[in-house]
C-alpha cells in the first residue's frame, strides 16, 4: 500500500476512533435521546403514577416529536392516540370529546396519552410489554393473545408477541427507555430499573 493511502487509512481510523468514543458521552447521546416536553410529561406521569421514562419512549418511538404527526391508520400528535380512543378517554376524564386540533395540542396530546398508558399499565398489573403491546395493537388483541397462549400477567417474553409491528414497537420503546434512564436517571433513585431491559431485549430481532 502507498505511503499516502497509509497516512489517510491511519487517519480515517483515528477519526472513526474518535467520532466513536465522542458518541458515547452523556451529552452527544443527548442529542439522540432528547427530553422535550419535559415540563409536560413530569407533570402528567406524577399526577398518573406513569414511568416518566417509559413516556418519553413511548413518544419518542410513536412520533419522534412531531407535534403535527398523523398516521395512515389516523393517530394522531406526538403519542399518536386515535381520535375513538382519545374520545373514550375524554369520557372518562369527564371532559368534552377533542376536536382533531385540540388532540394535536401538546397538553392535550401529552396529557391523554399518559393517562392511557397508565390505565393500560393497571389492565395488565404493571407489566410494560403487556402494556405497551396494547398501546401499539390494542388492548383486546392483547387479551386475545394471552388468553391462546396462557400468557399470565408475569408474561417477559417479547419475541412471542405474534405481530411484527408490535414486537419490535415494544423492543424499540424498552430498549429506549433504557437510554432514558442511563442519560436523565441519576436523580430518580425510585424508577424501577434493578434490570437493563436493553440488555435483555434485542431491538434488531
């Protein structure tokens, strides 16, 4: 190999080297697992007894963000909640049922989407991949599947979610939530992370 092939192969080495080590500082991961609406969803998880974490994640995976997100299947905002459902839990909030655009405002979006994960987490006894697997499918597909497969309410095993969608949905939302807790965690002593689900689950399976 030529002498200047050498000298730029050794430098595109020692820059990969570096560009990979800067990756993995706090505050470059930080750019990848930003914490918008922080205010928000602090506010709504305490009131809701709901993960901050696993909130974020969810929002992160269902819109990365985007206040103006709008599915094929119509979900809507950034927890992409569909307008039937936003209405049922108006209805339980004893509110008025939200036009599309309040559903897009970010209170109201952040506000009903936290309260249904909470109300999915005490469905299903607290467990995540139970919980979020009805966020993403629905909850009676959630009962269907347990009830066919003797799933109990300790159910742990993501890989036998029978939907594609729904098991690398709730992968991806674990394994963030995982992120969350390495990034922002440090003064929340009280989240219940003994175990890296990150470690657990596989996102690429």
């Amino acid at each position: 190999m030529p002498k200047v092939k050498k000298k730029v192969f050794a430098t595109s080495i020692i820059l990969f080297l570096i560009i990979c080590a800067v990756i993995r500082l706090p505050s470059a991961q930080k750019i990848l697992y930003p914490f918008p609406y922080r205010e928000k969803i602090e506010e709504h998880s305490a009131r809701y007894r709901v993960d901050r974490f696993l909130a974020i994640s969810v929002m992160k995976v269902e819109s990365n963000f985007a206040e103006g997100a709008l599915s094929k299947s119509g979900a809507v905002g950034l927890m992409q909640i569909m307008p039937e459902t936003a209405n049922w839990i108006a209805y339980q909030l004893d509110e008025e049922p939200p036009s599309i655009n309040k559903l897009h405002n970010t209170d109201t979006n952040i506000k009903y989407g936290i309260w249904y994960l909470s109300e999915l987490e005490d469905e299903f006894s607290g467990n995540d991949i139970l919980a979020l697997a009805a966020y993403n499918a629905g909850r009676g597909n959630v009962h269907h599947w347990m009830n066919t497969n003797g799933w109990r309410k300790n159910f742990s095993d993501v890989d036998a979610i029978p939907f594609d969608e729904t098991r690398h949905y709730v992968k991806k939302v674990l394994y963030c939530r995982d992120k969350y807790v390495e990034l922002y965690g440090e003064k929340n002593p009280s989240h219940k992370d003994s175990i890296s689900l990150a470690e657990k689950f596989s996102i690429g399976n």
